[in-house]
C-alpha cells in the first residue's frame, strides 16, 4: 500500500473514568482509498478507535494524526460520514429532512435538494423522501443511515457495525450494495465488524485487534479484484482467506485468555 | 446500490393502523359499546336518583332531583354560562402563561447547569406547597381576577416544567453524537434535536397543566368566597351555597366537569395532532 495516509492513529490509549483500558498503545494508518475493516471480539476498543478518528472522543495518551501531519489536515465538518450501529434517525423528521440534517448543520442548505436526492437514489431509497422512519424496515433505515453519512460527500466513512442487527439476507445485500457505493465514490472505508465473513468479503485490508486492552495482533492485505460477488463469497479463496482471518482472530483472543 | 433491487418492502414494519382493524370489522357495535355504555350508566344512575328524590320526597336544598338540575341549568343559563367563560378563561390565561414559563424555564435549565441548580428547589416548593394555603395571601396581595390567574398559573407551571426538563435530558445518545459530529451550534441543537425529542413529554406535561390550571382557577375563587368581587363559576358554587341554593351547585358542579373534560379532550387532540405521523403514543390505538 502506497497511498497517502488519511488518518493515523499513534501509540493511542484510551482509558475510561472506571479503570477500563479500551486501547493500549494502538498503531494504526489509514490509507485514501482502502476498505480497511477493524475485527475483533467485542469489548477490543473497535469502536473506541472510531469514535476518535471521529472525534467524538479524545485519545488518554498518544495522537491522532491527519493526513500529512500539518495542522490544516485536521477535517472540516462534513469531511466525515459515521454510520452507528443503529440507525439512529429521527424519527420526528421525514427520511429527506433526515438526509438532510448534516447539511443544515455545517450550514449549506443553499445546496441541500438535489444532494439529498441523489444520495437518496444512491441507496436505493428514491420513492422514500417523504416516509417516516417508522415506516421503514431495518435495513431501509440503514440505507438512509448511509444516504446521510453520504450526502455532505466525505472522504472518510466510518462505520461501526453497521449491519449487525440485520438479517443476514438484508446484510449481504447491503453488503454488496457498500462495495458498489466505494467503488463508485472511490471513498476511504473504516468499517467496524464482529464476523470474519463480512470482514473477508468488503475489505481490501483487515486489522485484527487483541480485546482488554485493544491493541493490533494482524494486518491482513485482502488481494482479491473486485467487483466481488456471490462468486467470490462461494469460492475456495474465500473460504482460504476466512481460515487465515479466522485463525489470526482465535490467536487475538487466545493470547488474552491463556 | 443504484443497480440493487428495492429491499421486500418493509418487513418490520407494522402496518399502521393494524390494531384498529378489529374496530373496523364492526365499528358500529365497537362504537355502540365505547360510547353507549357509560352513557347507559349516566341515565341508570339518573333514573335512580330521580325515584329515589321522589319517593322519598327529598327536599331540593338536600338533594335536588336530576330534573329539577337540568331546569336550573336551562332557566339560569345567561348567569351560569357566563360564569363558564369567566373560570375558562381564567384557565385559558393561566394555562398559556404556565405552558411559556414551565417550557421556557426549563430550556432556559438545559442551558445552565448553574441556573438549575440555583432555582429547580424553588419551583418543587412552589409545587408542594398547597395552593390553597397560598391563595388568601395573594388573594390580599393581588386584585381579584389577577391573584385567580395566578393560582391556576402556580399549580399548572410545574408539570410543564419537570416535563421539559425530562424530556430535553432524554436526546439519543448517538443522535447526541451525530450533532457533535457536524459541529452543530447550541441553537441548532436545541430547536434541531432537544426540542423535538421533547415534544412528547411536553404535550403530556401540557395535558396534565390544562386540567390543573381549572383546578387552580376553581381553588382560588372558592378562597376569594362571598368576599370576593369574582363572577367565575365556582364563586357561584359558593354563593349559592351560602343562599342554600343546591340546584344551582348542582348546575354549576356539571359545567364545571364538562369544562376540564373538554379542556382535556382538546389537549389530547392536540398531542394526537401534532405526533401522529411519528410517535409510538400516538400510532398505538388510543383510548
């Protein structure tokens, strides 16, 4: 991997009021372009680590650093999507003014419309602009979820299992519709994930991350071409490379153990 | 996800309105046995007290008989009905003023921590002291109709006032974060994001307030007696009282009960209005 840096994290460890080390001495560079999966058990600090790319929390010691390290490579607002867990719409708001939300906040509604209608369409969601999250199922939340992290164009998306209370139809075609999206945007991927499957599937990188405290067991390069498919979830590599990741993972948490 | 088919369409969501379908099978007998019943009951219960006012030949001035009730309502109508609007509007008043200061109060506490800190205890003694006990003092203090207001603005002020409070503290953590994340201002987070989670809370708060403030009203004028210059409704309760004229209590009783069922019904119309598009209060079937 030769491409600039967009964020790296340095030595970062995080320790929260009540004693918990989520991250002790984590290192970890994030590269334009890649679709770099962190994997671990939970409790690891995955979203620990995401939460301060994000800047929704400060690193305990060590440093997040931005692109070249200059000041002035710090982002701007809206140069970041996060995708949570949940969805986390709201639900008093039609999917549009949900989509729209992030555009109001960093103040270019002047511009709102046709953005939000085209990462609407983007998602899959065109006829939905008027709906209420209520009237959605779980994984059309998700899409407008992915529509609003999408719609002040970032070049960042960091996403924290975003999938993971879904069904596993719904989550292999949201699956596939993610890889669509970053192959189309050409946007750099964080994605958080429990599941060595999905991990082995969207990445072109997966880091294996150590549980209490979070640190980096492997660094594992996904070389398979893309566009992947059905045919590349059902293939002997796959299978071969879900063995080597699922191997690299037992060892992350049998280190914690023994 | 251009190319991806459309999910199957929602399979978590409930079809809205589902539970009412059992309503709409017969909703002339669903009708009959929500509405008719309690009004079967009203006229059992009348018949009775009639036959009992007649055969025992009860004097009006112990108990009047429904019927001699509905004459005095109908013959003193001009007097009572605009007693009615006199204690509505007291109402009204004291309802508006206690739905601005409860809510304005309470936003102005999700901003200072210290502001809350400092005056919170005071608005809980303002609760907890009995309005009643309250009444003579501003009733010496204050002209008439503007100590009235002020009862029916103290007892409704603090169900406004603690709903809002809640309701601006219960914001989604992660929708919390999301704001964060865009730099939202602490305007744009209050009016975008605290304002509408609270929206539920306030509205109950609201009813709760609309039915206090008749309740503060109807306190303070019966404090204000014969003494007071007042021509709501429950100073007519209580000069008719001092006359021995029960009919009339009787009359004014009833106006007085459809007044705060009515003051309850709007607000609830109200709520159901304003949330029916979103929230769970107003989606699941109601009463």
């Amino acid at each position: 991997m030769s491409s600039p840096a967009v964020v790296a994290l340095r030595a970062v460890t995080k320790a929260f009021p009540n004693g918990t080390r989520a991250l002790d001495g984590l290192d970890l560079t994030v590269r334009r372009g890649e679709f770099l999966s962190l994997l671990g058990p939970s409790g690891c600090g995955k979203s620990t680590a995401l939460r301060l790319i994000a800047g929704l929390s400060r690193p305990s010691g060590g440093a997040v650093v931005w692109g070249d390290g200059a000041p002035k490579a710090a982002p701007a607002r809206g140069d970041l999507g996060v995708v949570f867990q949940e969805p986390t719409l709201m639900p008093w708001a039609s999917v549009a003014a949900n989509v729209r939300l992030p555009l109001q906040l960093t103040r270019r509604a002047d511009v709102a419309e046709p953005r939000v209608r085209a990462a609407l369409a983007r998602v899959g969601l065109d006829g939905f602009a008027e709906a209420y999250p209520r009237e959605l199922s779980g994984g059309m939340k998700m899409r407008v979820a992915i529509a609003r992290a999408l719609v002040t164009d970032p070049a960042l998306l960091l996403m924290d299992e975003p999938f993971a209370a879904l069904d596993e139809i719904t989550r292999f075609r949201l699956d596939n519709a993610l890889l669509g999206l970053w192959q189309e945007l050409g946007k750099t991927v964080v994605f958080v994930t429990h599941s060595v499957f999905e991990a082995v599937y969207l990445s072109t990188r997966i880091v294996v991350m150590t549980p209490r405290p979070g640190r980096v067991a492997a660094d594992i390069a996904i070389d398979a071409p893309f566009p992947r498919s059905e045919t590349f979830r059902t293939s002997a590599e796959f299978a071969a490379l879900c063995r080597t990741v699922g191997g690299a993972l037992a060892d992350a948490m049998g280190e914690t153990f023994a | 996800m251009s190319g991806s088919p459309a999910e199957p369409a929602p399979a978590g969501m409930p079809p809205v309105g589902a539970p009412a379908e059992a309503d709409e099978a017969r909703p002339w007998r669903a009708r009959l046995v929500r509405f008719g019943l309690p009004l079967l009951a009203l006229a059992l219960g009348c018949v009775a007290w009639e036959l009992v006012v007649w055969v025992y030949a009860v004097p009006a001035y112990q108990l009047p008989s429904p019927l001699a009730v509905a004459t005095t309502l109908v013959e003193d109508r001009a007097l009572l009905f605009g007693s009615l609007l006199v204690t509505l509007e007291t109402t009204a008043y004291g309802f508006a003023l206690a739905v601005l200061g409860g809510a304005g109060l309470a936003i102005l506490f999700s901003q200072s921590r210290l502001l809350e800190t400092m005056l919170y205890p005071y608005a809980v003694i303002l609760q907890v002291t009995p309005v009643v006990a309250v009444a003579p003092l501003l009733l010496i203090w204050l002209p008439q109709p503007v100590a009235v207001l002020a009862c029916a603005w103290i007892v409704a002020f603090f169900p406004m006032l603690a709903n809002t409070t809640l309701g601006l503290h219960s914001v989604d953590h992660n929708l919390s974060d999301l704001f964060a994340l865009y730099g939202a201002s602490r305007l744009q987070r209050l009016v975008r994001l605290q304002l509408p989670a609270a929206l539920p809370m306030m509205l109950a708060g609201a009813r709760i307030a609309g039915g206090l403030s008749l309740v503060g009203a109807v306190v303070a004028e019966i404090a204000a007696g014969s003494a007071g210059a007042g021509s709501g409704l429950a100073y007519r309760i209580a000069e008719s009282s001092y006359r021995l004229n029960v009919p009339r209590m009787f009359a004014a009783l009833i106006l007085l009960s459809v007044a705060g069922m009515a003051v309850f019904g709007l607000l609830s119309l109200a709520s159901w209005l304003i949330l029916r598009r979103w929230h769970e209060s107003a989606l699941s079937r109601g009463p």
